[in-house]
C-alpha cells in the first residue's frame, strides 16, 4: 500500500497551516468573551504586603480585580509536582507551596499576584498597569550553585538550604573504588545552560463557566488535555472531571513546555466562575521569557575512569539542577529517573554513581524541555569520552568502540534494561557518510583560509516511549503512562482513530492514518485522526517524550486487533467461509485462495445494518484498547560535528553535521526527517546560541528576542542523515521514536568539533563568539609566555 | 499599546503644525518606534507620519552630493543605482540591516534620529562626514550625535535628508549580535576629503564614536596591516552578556581590517 508504513507521503495537516487555516486557542472567540492580563511581579523576592485594586477597578470595561487571597479563599488548591522523589536518607521532598497567584510572597519575577478581566486584551493591560502592589523586597538567588552556599537567601521555608532532595543512584563506593583502581581518570565540570522553549505560538487559554450546568470548557494549548483535566481537578479543585471539558485544538509546538498546567489556565477557568464571562488570555513573548517552565539548568562535576586499555572502569556524578521557585508538575523526575538512569550512555560500565542535590532558586520554575534530562546526560557522558580520548591520545571513535554495548538486552547499573541497538553500526554509518577520511584535508584547506576546522563525536542513547506504568509508578510517579486508543469504522468504511496522543507539530494526522492505512488498505484520506478533546477521546496521557508512536500507536494497533478480528469473523459469516481463510488486502476482505471477496466498506455496512451478522455478535465496528509499554525504548545514534572557528572573532560555523540514527520502524521518512532537523537545531541552538540569563539579583536579562538568541536558518547546515534500523522487540510496530534524538545528541558533538578545533577542553555551553575566543586566548596563552 | 492618533501629512509645513505639541512623533518606518509603544515604553498622543511628504524619500545625486531622503528606505539605499555607483559601502550597510522586512519599512532618517548605539547606519554618516539636513538647518555628522539615543535634533525637528560627498574608498564590516543580529561592532573607514575617518558603533557607551588611533594609522596607510599596531582600550566600551568590553575592543579592530580590505 503506497500510503502505508514507510511511504514519504506528505502531511495531510499541512494545507490547512499553511494556508493560514489552523484553528489555535487564540483563533477561539466565545460570545461575551473578556479577557485576562496579568499583574506580575518585578521583583525576584519580595513579600506581597497589600494590592490596592481600586484605581484599575475605576476603569472604563474593567470586569473585575481578582487576587490570590480570594483565589486561595475560594479553594483552589496550589499546583503540585506529580512525582515523589526521597532523599538518599529516605525523606521526601521538600515541596513548598505553589498558589496560582500569589498570596502572600512572590518568588520570581513574573509570578502573578493579581488578575485583570476587562472587555479587551487593551483594556486588561492598561488596567493591570494601574494595580498598585506594595512590595516588600527580599534578597533574592537565581544561580543553583549560590542558592546552596551558607547564608543564601530561602526561597522556600520548608526547604532549609533551598534544598528539595539530595538523592543518589548506583553504588557510590564501588563507583569510587573503580576509580582509584583506573590507569586514567578524566574529570570534567560543566554546565547545562538554562534554555527557554520557545514554541511559535505562545500558551493560551479561553475557559468558559456555564452557570446552567455547572460545567467548565477549557480551550488551551496543552500538550495533554486530558492529564490537564485529571489536575485540574483532582489537585486544584477546579471542577470535578465529568464537568470540565479540555480541548487542545491545534497547537503550534511544546517541546515540553505545554505539558505543564500553569498559574494563567487555572486563573482563567476560576475567573470564568467567579465574572461569568468567557476569559481569554494569551502570552505575549515577553511573558513566554518569564513565565513558561524553562529546561536544563544543571551544573555538574564527574569523573570517569578508564583501565590501560581504554575500558571504563567508573562513572562518578555530582550534579545540582536549578528547579527554580516552584516545583513543576514533572520537574522532580527530570534530574532523577530521565537523566541519572541514562548515564550510562551506549557504554558497558559497571561501576555507577550519580548524586543530583535540586535547589530552589527565584527563577521560573524548570521542568522538562525536549529530551528532559536526557540531554543532560548525554553531554556529559559524550564530552566525557571525548575528553578522555585527547587526554589518552587515542582515536575517539575507537575509544567509543571499545566500550560499546554489544549484546542485548543490556541491564545497565542505573535501573535501565537497553532491549536492541547496533551502537557500531551507527557509528560506522556516521563516519562514512561524513567522510572521515577526507577532514585531515578538510582541516588543512580551512587552515589556508586561516579558519580552525574541527571534528567532534557524539554517540547518544536516549529513553522514549515513555512508560511502564508500573515501573515508573514504583519509582514515585503519580501517573501511569499508558495510551489509548479508539478504532471507528463507519458503515461507509471511512475510519476514525480517536487517539489520547496529541499533536503539536509531530504529523499525527499523517502517521497514525499511515498505519491504518498499512493493516487495513484504505488510503489515507478515508482515515482521521480525533484528538485533543476529552468530550471525544476517551483517555489520554497526551504526547510528550517521544511516546507517540512507541505507546500511541501501539494502542491503536491493539484496537485494530479487536476491529480486524470483528471484520474476519463477519465477512466469514457472510462469504460463508472459515474466518481462518479471511485475508484483509488492497482495501478488499477476501476468502484466500478464491474469488469471493467483499469491499472493505461493504464489511462495515455490513456490521451496522446489522441485518446478517453472526449469532450473538453486536452491531458497529469500533474498538478501543488501552496500551501499557512494558519497557521503555531505546532511540540511539552517532552524530558528527563539523565545525569552523574564526579565530579572529571567535565565531563558529558548522559546515557538516551527519545525523546516523536507529530509530527502530519509520513510519514516514519525512516527518522522521523533519524531526531530527528540528531536534539537531534546537541542540545546535543549546551549543552555541540559547542561553537564559538571570542576574545575581533574579532579573531576567534575556526576556526578548534581541538578547535571546535563536538558531536561524543561517546558523545551521544541511544535513546528512542516515538511518540505521534494529527494530524495537518490545511494541507491535517495533517502533523507538525520534522526536528528541537530535536535541541530545547534537550539543556535544557541537562541543567537541569546537574544543578540538580550538584545542582546549576548557569550555561551556552555549559556545558564544566571545567565549570561544576568550577559551582560545586562555589555551594560547601559555605558549605565549614559553 | 494606548491609544494613539495618525496623520498623515501632505506637507512638511503641515506636518511641522502637527508637531507643535509636546506628545506628537514623528512615524517613519515604525520599526523602532512602534514596538517599543506595545512595550508601553513610548506613549506619544498622536504619530505623524512623515512618509509621504513629496521629497522625503528617494536618492539623488545634487552638485556632486548625494542626497538620501530622510524616508527612504534601507531596502531602497541597499539597491539605488546612484548608492551603488557613488558609496557602494553603505549600500552594502544597508543591505546588512535587521531582515527583509525590517529593511523594506525601516528609513535612514528613522535610524539616525533614534540613534540607537547599536544601529549601523550612525557610524556611516560619522565616517562620511555627512551631512544632516533637517526642516530648519543642516547639521554636521560630527556636531549631530550627542550620545546613546541622544542627537542634535530638538523637539519637532524632522530630518529631510542626508547628505554625502562620495569619499575615495569606504568599508563596513560589521560583527551581528548572535540573537538581535544589530552591530555588536561596525566599524565604517571612509578616505573623505577631510582625510581618513574612522566611526565605531554597537560597542561605545555613549553610543557611535570616532577612533582617533586607527584614523591616524590609516591616514599614514590606509590597508588593513596598518591596524595590526593600533591599540584599541576596552575603556568606555559596553560589557553585556554577550561580549565584555574587552572582547569588544579586540572585534573592533579585526572589524577595521575587514573594513578596510572591503572598502571600495
Ligand atoms: C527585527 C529588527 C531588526 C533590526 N535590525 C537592525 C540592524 O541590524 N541594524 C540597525 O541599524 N537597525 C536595525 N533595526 C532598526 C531599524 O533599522 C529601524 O528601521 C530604525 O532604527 C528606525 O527607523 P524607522 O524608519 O523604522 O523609524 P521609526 O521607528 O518610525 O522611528 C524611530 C524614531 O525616529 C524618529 N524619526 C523617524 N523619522 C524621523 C525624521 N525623519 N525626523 C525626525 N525624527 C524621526 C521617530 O519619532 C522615532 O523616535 C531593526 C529593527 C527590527 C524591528
């Protein structure tokens, strides 16, 4: 089948985002609609001594003024982390409380204090500009490391020290023998830089109270809706699930960022009840810098040892993450359960341990941003095999090679069971697509133009197809992460899948139809995809981790088990054949080996006219299935960098990059393609670009574009992609996922091009122009002095 | 944004009347003027929008001069003939200012009235010795900057037009910041008829500055070596997260070789 697995069809979304057709939250317009603007605070710290509202509440189409004692008064609950973490001395965390508008104490500058509803978006703001809060300004700390020294100013009073756990993983002692005992031991510090989502259409919400029926309709831009709705009223007390409906109607990126359930969505559903208008409110990018969850933000040091054939002996990590000033819905897993079990990278180390102390800071709160955790891991692991192969003067490559995992499964020491992977296959691939051979003549030629080339290496595994409910539910989880799915055929044979997957840019309208299309030969077109809705889709745990495909779609495949079944079992009956000898061909459901056959779409008139069905069997052809992985995935890769340092300047271009990845089963190269464009751009951006930067202070120093830097289209190269397929034993489609790789395994192979061309290890993210000249002045410098 | 009144002068008398009160601006491309009013950061009562007064854009070439409308675009200067033929190096400035859109909105006159330290269309007219002309007098490029966002111009007076003298050679180079794209460095050479003259922008604290240094290095010899033994002192020069002032002062010298290698 032509539009089946496989086939590079074209998204079949695309024609209406192109043509301006999208329906995002912003495009909703509800009758009698007013809209929110936020009062926020521009302090880091500061104590909320009183808000005088009176002023704003003169003004001509202000609805009302509402603050965070009548919020809290009125039940709301505070916002919550779903996932418990115990210290390595077996206390829980130290969650300090996390009201939608603050009460009494702001903690970073952004947090709301007060909420403008007012006939217009102008009006709202102009409004929110006349509140006069009286603040009373505390010292404040933005940077993980301060914030843990003695005398740092508390964020949080049942935090003493800003700390929220110091929790540990593997064997600490073993780890440290290891060491000891190592030929060579390399030891790295570096830092993740702190990184803002930026997705293209900022978050928004339009919530609307029927009074009538006591119900609630949220439209918003989540990742999630239904995991939305379960918070939302589980947790905040919004509304009970059978009268809140979640809709998250087309939605222009998330990265992670719109998994969360922000102060702004639960303000507007309680200020729908409380003005009896429909509330809008959208961020503007200013308010995106400040107020959606940030990524990564980790400082490290570790040490690695290896024997005097390059075999690693140990893996020893000490790393702080910066959550912020809240804990966010997910932040306490990232730093923990997707980075600490990763560390072990695609190499066969026996000897692991990792220390992650997270501490409060007056920052926005930190919480995942593609890859989550498993960037973090990645770079620190692949600056460290590079490292160590300078220091040991041996080919990086074969230094990898040398460690590889090569059987599987794979019981790492740090909880995760690797099921599949060819790890020097993908390196192999990478290096020759990349012509490995010809960089020493590369280099050479860059040199005559007076350019530093450079080469670096990254050989990235990742965990998707997040995941076994059990497992991570005996590692604290408050959910489970199972997918569901809805088959409908209608008695015309056209297909509707309902899916708790949600799409924000992946293309499930194309792939999900794909595999319909491929078990069930109808042509994509005759197949939709129902999503983002939970008056719809039955369930859902929403699209987040790479787990679409490995969970999302392994959940349609098992309704499609129950449908094909039915079909068999009616077109015996009604060709009078074995429903052994049913095939399903070519969008035909035939008798093997004879002529009798009927259309697909008579089989579902069939089942709903309901005159000739088997004894006892029910009308209609629709199943759902719910899907629960029973492992995670394995997505893993080797990239190369290539780079070109101006040494005059400091700037770096990156004049190759070579992607080889082993995704498991590609449903559509072109979407897959499309994703390790973006992923590897977003990495490149995390290498030498993005970076959020708070002052000592709290103040947000990069709150806009011109002090943010994006990647352009400019700052990378084209391509070269391979694939590398060992499918995924574990899921019906043998599927891994590819919606992270690139943003992992891009920033250190960025890293290691730069410090080879440059010469020095000594370097941070993201790679600046003045940074990387200052790191070349420094390397150079002892010469100088010779 | 508040609200705001627009108008759209048919003439410069007209448009000089709607200036007299104290809150009127003058709108060009809006390109700077308009997003900082979103930002509630700039609150004029009414914008006069000074486009399309006959004669305020277009390029022509007067008594050996050439004379740039105050309107005229960057994307207008980028590809005119008469820039390309008589100081291709600001043309090539031009075409190097914001993107696409930026460039086909945004006005030479709207650049140098708001003097952003940053902008890279104030070291051009420094290095050119050009020539402010305005609704009331002309002023000297050197009398006209006064530092960051600070220019000769007072209240109400509308720039109609800069004017140059084609200097023997000329030559931009500029360093981008990595996330505004504006100059982080630019430095414009420029032989005039009043010798070599140096303009620095994007680094100085108080905005664009003439190099005294590299102005007499390259007047003894004007190729890019001849910078080699100049010192530029990181003194006076912005620090930010982007590049501290020390780095600053090292590009404008790597950006003063690239400028005179380039200059045409
Ligand atoms: C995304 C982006 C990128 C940019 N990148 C760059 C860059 O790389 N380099 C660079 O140099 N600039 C850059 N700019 C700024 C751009 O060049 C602006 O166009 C310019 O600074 C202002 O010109 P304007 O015509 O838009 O003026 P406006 O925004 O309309 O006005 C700016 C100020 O000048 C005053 N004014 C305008 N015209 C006159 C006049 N004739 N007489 C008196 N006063 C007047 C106005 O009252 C206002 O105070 C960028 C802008 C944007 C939005």
């Amino acid at each position: 089948m032509s539009d089946g697995i496989g086939a590079r069809v074209k998204r079949k979304e695309d024609k209406r985002f192109i043509t301006g057709k999208g329906k995002y939250t912003d495009d909703i317009r509800m009758e009698n609609q007013a809209y929110a603007a936020f009062v926020r605070s521009p302090h880091a710290h500061a104590k909320v001594k009183g808000i005088d509202a009176s002023a704003a509440e003169a003004m001509e189409g202000v609805v009302a003024v509402l603050t965070g004692a009548q919020l809290t008064g009125d039940g709301i609950g505070n916002l919550i982390c779903g996932w418990a973490i115990n210290s390595k001395d077996g206390s829980p965390m130290n969650m300090g409380p996390w009201s939608a508008l603050a009460t009494d104490r702001v903690r970073y500058v952004g947090d709301a204090v007060a909420v403008v509803i007012a006939d217009s978006q102008k009006l709202a703001r102009n409004a929110a500009e006349a509140v006069v809060v009286d603040y009373e300004e505390l010292p404040a700390v933005a940077h993980a490391d301060r914030a843990l020294a003695k005398g740092a100013p508390q964020v949080h009073d049942n935090a003493p020290g800003n700390l929220i756990y110091d929790w540990g993983i593997g064997d600490d002692a073993a780890t440290q023998a290891a060491l000891k005992g190592s030929a060579h031991v390399t030891e790295l510090h570096v830092t993740n830089n702190r990184l803002s989502p930026n997705p293209m259409e900022p978050r928004s919400a339009v919530a609307t109270y029927d009074e009538a029926e006591d119900h609630y309709t949220l439209y918003t831009t989540s990742q999630n809706p239904h995991v939305a709705r379960l918070v939302l009223s589980a947790f905040y007390n919004v509304a009970p699930e059978h009268k809140l409906r979640v809709i998250a109607p087309d939605v222009g990126g998330g990265f992670g960022s719109k998994i969360y359930i922000y102060p702004e969505e639960i303000t507007c559903l309680w200020a729908s009840m409380k003005t009896k208008r429909s509330v809008k409110w959208t961020s503007d990018r200013t308010e995106a810098f400040m107020t959606d969850a940030h990524g990564r933000d980790h400082i490290t040091t570790a040490k690695m040892g290896f024997d005097k054939d390059g075999k690693i002996t140990g893996f020893h990590v000490d790393t702080v993450a910066n959550f912020g000033a809240y804990m966010s819905l997910f932040s306490s897993a990232v730093p923990t359960y997707l980075y600490a079990t990763l560390l072990s990278g695609q190499y066969d180390i026996h000897n692991i341990y990792c220390n992650v102390r997270a501490v409060y800071t007056n920052t926005v709160p930190v919480d995942a941003y593609r890859g989550a955790g498993r960037p973090e891991a990645c770079y620190l692991i692949e600056r460290m095999m590079e490292t160590a192969a300078r220091e040991m003067g041996m080919d990086p490559a074969e230094l990898r090679r040398r460690n590889f995992i090569q059987s599987f499964p794979h019981q790492t020491p740090v909880i995760m069971n690797y099921d599949s992977g060819d790890f020097p296959g993908n390196l192999d691939k990478a290096l020759k697509a990349a012509d490995i051979a010809g960089f020493p003549a590369r280099k050479a030629e860059a040199a005559k133009r007076g350019k530093l080339r450079g080469i670096g290496y990254s050989c990235y595994i990742e965990a998707c197809g997040i995941a076994p409910s059990a497992a991570v539910g005996s590692l604290g989880a408050g959910v489970g992460l199972w997918e569901s799915a809805e088959v409908r055929v209608n008695p015309v044979g056209t297909i509707e899948i309902l899916t708790g997957s949600h799409s924000h840019g992946q293309g499930h309208e194309t792939t999900f139809a794909q595999i319909v299309s491929d078990r069930f030969g109808v042509p994509i077109d005759n197949v939709s995809i129902v999503h983002g809705d939970t008056d719809k889709v039955q369930m859902g745990m929403g699209t987040y981790g790479s787990r679409s495909g490995a969970v999302g779609m392994s959940a349609i495949v098992k309704a499609m088990d129950k449908v094909e079944a039915k079909v068999k079992k009616i077109a015996a009956h009604v060709l009078e054949a074995s429903e052994d000898d049913i095939v399903i061909e070519g969008g035909e459901v035939k008798v093997a080996g004879t002529d009798r056959k009927m259309a697909w779409h008579e089989v579902g008139l069939a089942a709903y006219t309901a005159h000739n069905l088997p004894a006892g069997m029910e009308p209609g052809l629709k199943e759902g299935a719910f899907y629960d992985p029973v492992n995670f995935t394995f997505p893993a890769g080797a990239y190369i960098a290539e780079v070109e340092v101006d040494p005059d300047t400091g700037v770096t271009k990156i004049v190759q990059f070579t992607a080889a990845d082993d995704f498991g089963t590609i449903i559509n190269p072109n979407i897959v393609e499309g994703q390790v464009h973006g992923g590897v751009a977003q990495g490149i951006g995390q290498a030498i670009l993005e970076q959020v930067v708070y002052d000592e202070g709290g103040q947000l120093l990069t709150g806009s574009y011109m002090d943010y830097a994006m990647p352009r289209a400019d700052d990378v190269p084209f391509y070269t992609i391979e694939h590398n397929t060992t499918v995924c034993p574990n899921n019906p489609l043998g599927i891994k996922g590819c919606g992270e790789a690139g943003a992992i395994g891009a920033p250190p192979a960025v890293i290691n091009a730069i410090t080879d061309a440059i010469g020095t290890n000594d370097l941070q993210m993201p790679a600046t122009p003045a940074r990387v000249w200052a790191a070349l002045n420094a390397a150079r410098a002892p010469m100088a002095a010779e | 944004m508040y609200d705001v009144s627009y108008h759209r002068p048919a003439s410069l008398a007209d448009a000089k009347a709607m200036l007299a009160s104290d809150d009127a601006k003058v709108l060009a491309g809006g390109q700077t003027l308009l997003p900082t009013m979103k930002q509630h950061l700039a609150a004029p009562s009414d914008l006069v929008d000074v486009r399309r007064i006959p004669g305020m854009s277009g390029v022509k070439v007067e008594g050996g001069k050439l004379v740039i409308g105050a309107a005229t675009t960057h994307a207008e200067v980028a590809g005119n003939a008469d820039v390309l033929k008589h100081v291709p190096s600001l043309a090539c400035l031009a075409a190097g200012i914001g993107d696409p859109a930026v460039r086909h909105m945004g006005t030479i006159g709207g650049s140098i009235a708001n003097n952003d330290p940053a902008a890279d269309y104030p070291s051009a007219i420094l290095a050119l010795n050009a020539t402010v002309v305005t609704d009331r007098r002309e002023i000297a490029a050197d009398d006209y900057f006064q530092g960051m966002f600070t220019t000769a111009l007072e209240p109400g007076e509308i720039i109609t037009a800069v004017k140059i003298t084609p200097p023997k050679s000329g030559g931009y180079a500029k360093f981008p910041n990595p996330a505004s794209r504006y100059a982080m460095v630019g430095v414009y050479v420029a032989q005039t008829g009043a010798g070599v003259r140096v303009a620095v922008t994007g680094a100085g604290q108080d905005g664009v500055f003439r190099h005294d240094g590299l102005e007499a290095a390259l007047s003894a010899r004007f190729a890019p070596e001849a910078v080699d033994g100049v010192s530029v002192s990181a003194d006076g020069l912005l620090s930010d997260i982007h590049g501290d002032a020390a780095y600053r002062a090292h590009l404008v010298k790597v950006m003063a070789k690239r400028a005179v290698a380039a200059a045409a």
